[in-house]
C-alpha cells in the first residue's frame, strides 16, 4: 500500500509539473474550443488516493511524516 500511495503521489507531482508548463486551459484542434485541462483531474485524483491510502496506514502530518505541505 505504501508503493502505491507514492505512486499516486508521483504521478500528482508529474501532472502538477505539465500543468503548470502548458498552463490550466487546453484548446481543442478541432473546435478550438478552450477547456481546463485534463490533468488538473488526473491530479487531484492521485493526490486524493495517496491521501486515503496515508491515512489508512496511520501516517498523517502530526506524526511528521506528511511528504507534501498542506
């Protein structure tokens, strides 16, 4: 559970790195319509997963551990 939890913390880390260089908004080629980016879903799911796995195995930011700031 521990390895997956980082994971899904790794992956936050790497959706939150595109974001912020291609920006919160994508446009569409087809359409050109402009929409939030898709990984700002992507996102906020791993950082949720990790969260609920972290909790599960008892580590929360007042034993020190919490790998993020809040």
């Amino acid at each position: 559970m521990l390895q997956v939890a980082l994971e899904s913390l790794d992956r936050a880390d790497e959706a939150r790195q595109a974001i912020t260089a291609e920006g919160l908004t994508k446009k569409t080629e087809s359409t050109g319509a402009v929409h939030v980016h898709p990984l700002l879903k992507v996102e906020r799911d791993c950082r949720n997963q990790f969260a609920q796995i972290w909790g599960r195995l008892k580590l929360d930011q007042s034993a020190g551990v919490w790998p993020f700031p809040i």
